[in-house]
C-alpha cells in the first residue's frame, strides 16, 4: 500500500520561518569525512493527503519552500546506520534537499555539540536515547520547536514538554544469550538483574560504556532507580567484575552474541531481533529481566544555532510521520513505533516483547541527574575503568 505522509502544518504562524535560535550563516564546521551525502537524485517534493486530512496547505508550502531554499541538512544518527541512510535518503528524495549524515552514539553527539557549544556542525540529530538528550536540552543546545506531527504520539511520555525532543521509537531493555555457549559451558540463562552478578559469568558479559552510549546511561539510570542510589550505584560496581567489554555503541554487545564472542550482551531487544532475524543467528536467546525493566525513548531534535533552520524544521515533522519510521522495520530496525497512524513490527510481538511491560522510568529525574551519576559510577570503579571501556 502506498503510504502518505503525515505532514500536516495547517496553520504554522510565520515565525515559524525564523532561525534555530541564531544566524543561518554558514559559521558551521564542515562535516567530517566519514560523514556521508544521500545519493538518491533529488526530486520535487511530492504528497498526498486524504481530503479529511487538511484544509489548508499554505503553512506547509512555505516551509518546505524556505527548506529547499536553504537546499541542505546535516543529520547527526544515533540509530543504526541502515535506517538512518534509508531515512536520509528518503527525506531528499521527497524534497530536493541534500542530506549528509553521520552515525555516531549519543555519547558522542552530545559531547559533540557541547565543544561547538552554540555553532553545531549538524543540524538535527535522529535516534539514540533521550538521556543524553536532556542533558543537552539542559545545557540549552537544543532549540525549540513545536511539530504539528507531534499530534500522533500516543502519550506526552513521547515527547519533551518544551518541545526540544520528540519521540520516534520505543526500545526494552534486557539481555542478549548466546545459547549454544551457554549450553557448552553448562550454564543456564540469567533470568534477572541480581542473576548477572553471579561470579559464574565472570568474563561473559558485554554492556556498552557509560561515557559514550546512551543506552549504557539508560543502564546506569535504570539501576538507582530500582535499588535507590547508593545502591544501583554499587550493582554496577559489583556488575563490573563479570563485564569483559564496555563498547562505544549501546548496540555494539548484540553484534557479537551470535558469533559468541560475546556470551552475554545487556542492550535492547530490539537489537536483538535484528541480528536473529536479519543476520540468521538462530542461536540468540531474548531474555527480559523477571523483575521488571526500563526502556528507551528514541528520539529527533533541532540543534540550537543550525546552519539550516528550515530544513531541520522540515525534517522533524518528517521524522513523525509513517514514511520516516516505517522505514526502520524496513531496513533491520525493530522499535516499537509511538505514532498513531503507523504500522509496528509485527515480528517484535512475535518475539514476546510487550511495550507495556516496563517500568514506570523517572525521565525527570534522568534529566536532572544522568551526567552526575555517571560521573559517580566511573569515580566509584576507578581503576577498574580501564582499557575494557572502549571508544573506537
């Protein structure tokens, strides 16, 4: 079926045309090289609306005019890289507008755009945890902008009150087994969070770290919210003696439990659908924790004092519609979708994953505080943070 996107703008007041927050001159950084450009040839956007849907287009027109006028965007990812190119290419297909992209970790966004502090290099960033997020929404380098899409999130959980981030995607968090393995060294599976400090999986698991991926903020965030904050911080200390790797992406534990390299991979579910059902690793267990679990919002933004206004603007309201995040089930990315007007993947019910079986995660509470508790869980390993921690 073909699908129609969701851009309705009726309505958008004129200011809506002004900059991020700053001068549109090209005072920005060039984009590294390892950034990549869509290579889909640009054509006239195109649309098609239900008759019910709009009255009155005129508020769209004009930002998609004042977006192909500035004819450019930067996307900083944080989803993986098959549906950030997909997502990319598609956005200057419908419009005209080229897009170059890079796919970094939360992490490394935020700390990113805290050294351009004002001048960011991109224009809006697409995926990856809200923590970080916040913390940059904190540090007032995100800008404001209230999305007529937003009207499709089921619930405001999806989306900052201030309007500095929307959701996109949902993701639970659990662990990734590698049953083969478990089954040679006679083990079982771990069935719950306290089960992972067993000293019998000394050397098995896998997270990522701390200081580069949201996901492993989500972790550390998820931990003190469950066992108070002197203790969730102490898990993690007592976690740490059975960890062998902490990689730079939060996905990077799931890439390697197939292979069983790594036998036991804290990350979301999500990732590990993909690896089972689009790289044929039969062998991966999906365990979530037995007494209970957090998830992740994934989530788009406009960095404060962007280069290209217009087109970030543009790009958010893409990003809350079905031809944007029915991409990722398309191209290896299962999320659960938190837009209205969308079809979810179906494949991750299939797998027994419940979106609403989570924990009730104090988003508030995670933007106060994540930077501070991460900063003391590093403290609290000292030494122990060593060259496991990867950053390449």
């Amino acid at each position: 079926m073909k699908k129609k996107l969701a851009l309705v703008l009726a309505g958008l007041l004129t200011c809506s045309l002004i900059g991020c927050g700053g001068s549109t001159d090209s005072g920005t950084d060039t984009p590294s090289d390892d950034t990549q450009t869509g290579n889909t040839p640009s054509q006239e956007a195109t649309m098609e609306l239900d008759g019910d849907d709009v009255e009155d287009t005129s508020g769209l027109d004009a930002l998609i005019e004042a977006a192909k006028a500035e004819g450019e965007l930067i996307v900083y990812g944080s989803c993986e890289e098959e549906y950030l190119a997909a997502a990319c290419e598609h956005f200057q297909e419908l419009y005209g507008i080229t897009v170059s992209y890079q796919r970094l970790s939360t992490g490394e966004v935020q700390s990113k755009i805290e050294e351009e502090n004002g001048n960011p290099s991109g224009d809006v960033w697409f995926g990856g945890t809200t923590d970080p997020y916040n913390v940059a929404a904190g540090e007032g380098l995100l800008e404001a902008y209230e999305a007529t899409n937003a009207s499709h999130l089921i619930s405001d959980t999806y989306r900052d009150a201030d309007g500095y981030w929307y959701g996109i995607y949902k993701g639970i968090l659990g662990f990734m087994v590698n049953n083969d393995e478990l089954e040679r060294m006679g083990l079982d599976a771990p069935a719950d969070w306290q089960d992972l400090l067993d000293e019998k999986y000394q050397g098995l698991i896998w997270l990522s770290n701390y200081n580069t991926a949201g996901t492993a903020k989500l972790v550390v965030n998820t931990m003190i919210q469950k066992y108070g904050h002197d203790e969730g911080i102490q898990y993690l200390v007592d976690l740490d003696k059975n960890i062998e790797v902490y990689t730079k992406s939060g996905s990077g534990p799931s890439k390697n439990v197939g292979t069983g390299e790594c036998v036991i991979g804290i990350g979301f579910l999500h990732d590990g659908i993909t690896q089972i059902v689009d790289n044929g690793y039969g062998n991966i267990g999906l365990v979530i924790p037995s007494s209970g679990t957090s998830f992740e919002v994934g989530a788009t933004a406009i960095f404060k004092g962007c280069a290209h206004p217009n087109a970030a603007k543009l790009w958010i309201e893409y990003a809350l519609s079905p031809e944007c995040v029915e991409l990722a089930a398309q191209n290896g990315s299962y999320q659960f979708l938190v837009l209205d007007n969308v079809e979810q993947p179906a494949v991750a019910t299939e797998f027994g994953l419940d979106p609403e079986n989570v924990m009730d995660y104090d988003f508030a509470d995670a933007k106060e505080n994540t930077t501070t508790y991460v900063e003391e869980v590093m403290a609290a390993l000292g030494s122990a943070a060593d060259d496991r921690f990867q950053t390449e």
